[in-house]
C-alpha cells in the first residue's frame, strides 16, 4: 500500500503543531519521521511491530513532563481501551486515517500512546513462543529488545498512579542492547511452563542465609579476596536442608547470598539437583550465589544460575565492586562491563550483585533493564538493606520489577556472630511500605510468594 500522499499531509500537520509549541519538541521531531518509517505497512509482522513498539516508546519517554506525568495521569485504562477500538483498526488502512484529528500536542501524544497500545495488544501472541533458542527474533533494527512479556499478573492491573515507564505497554517490556555503557547480555531459559495457567502465577522464591557466617580471605594482599566460607555446621548439609525445604515449599525460585557460594559447594548443590531434581510449574531458576573466581591475573565476584536439575544456565560477574575505607577490606575484582538478564516465556529477570543493585547511582541503569524480577545475592550490614530496599520501592513504582534479596549478614573477624542470619526482601508489591526489622532473619531459609 502506497500511502506517501497521507503521510506528507500528516507531517506537515505535526510540523504545524510543533512549530506552535515550546523548545521541548524533539518528541514531536521523532515522531513525524517515525510516522514515515516503512514498518507501519505491515505492522502485524513481529520484526516490524516490536520495531514500532520500540520507537513509539522511547519518542513518547522523551515527551515533556507535562505530557508524561500530568497528561498521562489523566489518562485512563477505559479511554485507551475505547480509543484503541475506535481508531485501531486505522493503522489497517491508510496512515493518515489513524492521525486524521490529532491536530495538538496532548491529541498527538494520546494517539501515539494508542498506536503503541492497540501494536502492543494485536502482535502478543495468545500463547507466547517457545522459549526461543537465541535472543535475534527479539532485536529490533534500532538495536533494542522487545520481548513478549506480560506487564502485570492477572491480580495486578494496571491503574492510572503508574507512570508511563509501567503502564504504556502491557504484554511487552523493552530493554536496549546498551545502557549506560555497559551491554547487556540476554540468556534464554530452556524450560517451558508447564500450562498457560501457570504464566498467571507469582514465582515462590526461596532465600538462603547462614547462622554464624565468616568469610576468610587470601592473606598477604592489599585487598579483598574471598578465600574460603564457613557457618555453624557443615555447608554440604546446611545445603541439602535448604533444597529439601525449598522443594517441600513447591520453590521454582531459589537465591543464595553474595560470597557464601564456593566452586565445592556449588558443585554439592548441583550433584543434589542431579540426584533429585526440582520440578515446578514456572522454569526453575535455582541462583547458586557468587564467589570470587581468579581469571588470568584477576579475579571477578561471579554468580551462577542453575536450572532444576543442576545443570548450569548463565553466569554472570559483579560490576561494582565494594570500597570501603580501609584498602585491605576493599574488594579486588576487576568489574563487568556487562548486564545479565535471563528469559523466559513470559518474563525479564535481571542477575545483580549487591551493589549492582543497591547503589543509588545504578537506579536508572536498572528502570531501562525493565525486569519482571530481579534476583540479587547480597552481603553486608544494615545499611546494605536499607540501600536495597531504596532501590526495590522505586523500581517497583517506575517499572513494577519484584526484587527478592537474599543479604549475607556481613560480620568481620573481630566481631561476635549476632542472632540473626542476615536480611531478605520478599520480593514485596509494596517494598516502601517495609521496615529494616521486616527484613531481619533469624533462619537459614525464608520462602515467600512475589508480589504479596
């Protein structure tokens, strides 16, 4: 369909529109000459429609605050429902149909966020793919992820308090190749779900702590490096009771804690998986914590995700390392230049280490990872967790992400090994709205289902 006559009407129209507004019109500037891009006149192929999604999103982030914030607010679930059913069935047809009365600012934003909507609803298949075996289906030419992946679960609907970021697309998440310098590395879960029910449910996480944790380290350096672990009984068997109680807790997710976790034990804990694997209804992600792994003359605070039956899916390395005051108790690993998110069928699960998620500077970087979940082993002292859960209310508020914890408590060698284990956040809907003393255990294993 040849529709270049519509299309010169249009982008004159906008330039109008753009001329009478304030110096804020990149967005209007991104939005006429997407309104010439050549993907609108298939726009139901996946590669063209999740390109669109891609575009349409970022232009109407970059729309002034007045639009974003003040306008959206305004805007309901009914009416981008109603103006979906009304002008949807435009972009069918001829382009200048769809944009025929969007003759201002606020229109042209509002019509733009309908275009995403109804591409976003039409191109989420009723049943999402196969888990994929590479990640190419999902990049777009503007080198950006769109994946299939449900904004909210079925007892959590969006409301017209979520931003933009959370509500303007609710079956698909984007997430660019690159963010803040750092590439992002996609890792593909093998598992399916069991049903298409099953895609409706909270994920049941574990997290595993350990009673009277110390942590020894390589003698004779100027800095930190994790040597060997112990707590108050043999590690083998505190492991195996964890993973009987998670299996007993019908947990498809399991999170052990930043530098608990060496090589030996993460070789126990998968021989356990192998002899008696853990089956769940949702793809098992079973997060064996991180360790400190030399690599040629470095080393690199890695974690290591396994699925049920032991077998390893991804690892990933420590971007941040921890500084502290004094050198020698400094962490000495070389950091990431990576971001790691695993795949689902149906969710973005972000892997971070401690500071990776607790610093503040990191809030943005972890908003465009745009994550169903994020799974983070941790380790330190309270002002550890009160970072963390800093970090987990705003992401939950910008872009609904559920963040599980599992926070080692930190305890250096002149120090008494306090009653508590150390700290979990629950992956909670409310994480604002928690305490530090909520947070504090006392246990060697905490299960919880996401979002209560």
């Amino acid at each position: 369909m040849n529709n270049s006559g519509g299309l010169a009407v249009l982008n004159n129209q906008i330039y109008e529109v753009l001329m009478s507004t304030d110096n804020s019109n990149n967005w209007l500037e991104a939005l006429a000459e997407l309104r010439s891009a050549p993907e609108w006149e298939d726009w139901q192929d996946l590669s063209r429609g999740r390109y669109l999604l891609s575009r349409l999103r970022r232009t109407l982030l970059n729309a002034p605050e007045k639009l974003t914030g003040n306008l959206w607010q305004q805007t309901t679930e009914e009416f981008l429902a109603n103006e979906s059913l009304k002008y949807g069935p435009d972009l069918d047809r001829v382009a200048k149909d769809f944009w025929a009365d969007a003759d201002d600012e606020q229109s042209l934003f509002r019509r733009a966020a309908v275009a995403a909507r109804y591409i976003d609803q039409h191109i989420a298949p009723g049943s999402v793919p196969q888990a994929p075996s590479g990640t190419d289906e999902f990049l777009t030419k503007d080198n950006t992820y769109v994946f299939p992946s449900p904004r909210a679960l079925a007892e959590r609907p969006p409301t017209m308090r979520h931003g933009i970021k959370r509500r303007l697309l609710l079956n698909h998440r984007v997430v660019p190749t690159q963010i803040d310098g750092r590439r992002v590395l996609i890792s593909v879960h093998p598992q399916l779900a069991e049903t298409e029910q099953a895609k409706n449910i909270p994920r049941k996480i574990g997290c595993c702590l350990f009673l009277g944790f110390r942590l020894n380290q390589i003698s004779g350096r100027k800095d930190f490096i994790a040597e060997s672990a112990s707590a108050d009984g043999p590690i083998a068997s505190i492991l195996a009771e964890q993973l009987e109680t998670a299996r007993v807790d019908h947990c498809d997710t399991v999170v052990w804690p930043e530098l608990t976790m060496e090589p030996v034990n993460v070789s126990v804990l998968s021989g356990l998986l192998a002899t008696s694997p853990i089956e769940t209804p949702l793809p098992t992600i079973i997060l064996a914590g991180s360790w400190h792994i030399k690599t040629g003359d470095t080393y690199v605070n890695r974690g290591i995700v396994l699925d049920g039956n032991g077998d390893e899916l991804v690892t990933f390395d420590k971007c941040l390392p921890f500084l502290d005051s004094k050198p020698e108790t400094s962490e000495g690993i070389e950091g990431s230049d990576f971001i790691q998110l695993m795949v689902t069928e149906h969710e973005v699960v972000a892997l971070t280490i401690c500071r990776d998620f607790c610093d503040g500077n990191r809030l943005k970087l972890l908003e465009e990872c745009d994550a169903t979940y994020a799974l983070v082993p941790s380790l330190g002292k309270e002002s550890t967790v009160t970072a963390s859960l800093n970090t987990a209310a705003n992401l939950q508020t910008s872009v609904g992400t559920l963040s599980a914890v599992s926070q080692q408590l930190l305890i250096m060698p002149d120090e008494e090994a306090p009653r508590h284990a150390g700290y979990v956040i629950k992956a909670p809907r409310s994480p604002q709205k928690l305490e530090i003393s909520s947070c504090k255990e006392t246990g060697q294993f905490i299960s919880f289902k996401s979002g209560a």
